[in-house]
C-alpha cells in the first residue's frame, strides 16, 4: 500500500484519520492494522471528519497538560 510506504519513508508521527471505500476493503483494513503506525480507519466520511476532532482535542489537551499521550 502507498500510503504506509510513504509513512515509512517520511517517518511521519502524527495520527491519520483515513476514510476508505472499495472492493478489497477488509485487505486494506488489514493492512493498515498490521503496520503499526497511528492509522485511524472508517469507511463513513462523517465518522472519519468527527474521529479527526477528536483526535485533534485529545493531543492538545495532552499538550496543554505536558503529557506524553501515544495513539495506538
């Protein structure tokens, strides 16, 4: 898959929300899950908008608070 290749290759660190629709999407899903990098799946557009917020709330709140949060 691209996307993890390029993560590989970046080092990117931040968490990915990604919002996936297709035939062989249990392979992808697999895929993503067995790569180990702060990949976020779901296949609803507004599930994957509402997951981002979150995301986004919780790593700033730990920021604000000087904690070390890992999003697994």
């Amino acid at each position: 898959m691209g996307l993890i290749k390029g993560i590989m290759e970046t080092g990117m660190k931040k968490p990915i929300v990604l919002r996936m629709k297709g035939t062989k999407i249990e392979e992808a899903r697999q895929i993503i899950s067995d790569s180990g990098f702060n990949l976020f799946f779901t296949e609803d557009l507004e599930e994957a908008a509402m997951k981002a917020v979150k995301i986004t709330e919780i790593l700033k709140m730990a920021r604000e608070a000087k904690l070390n949060v890992n999003l697994i």
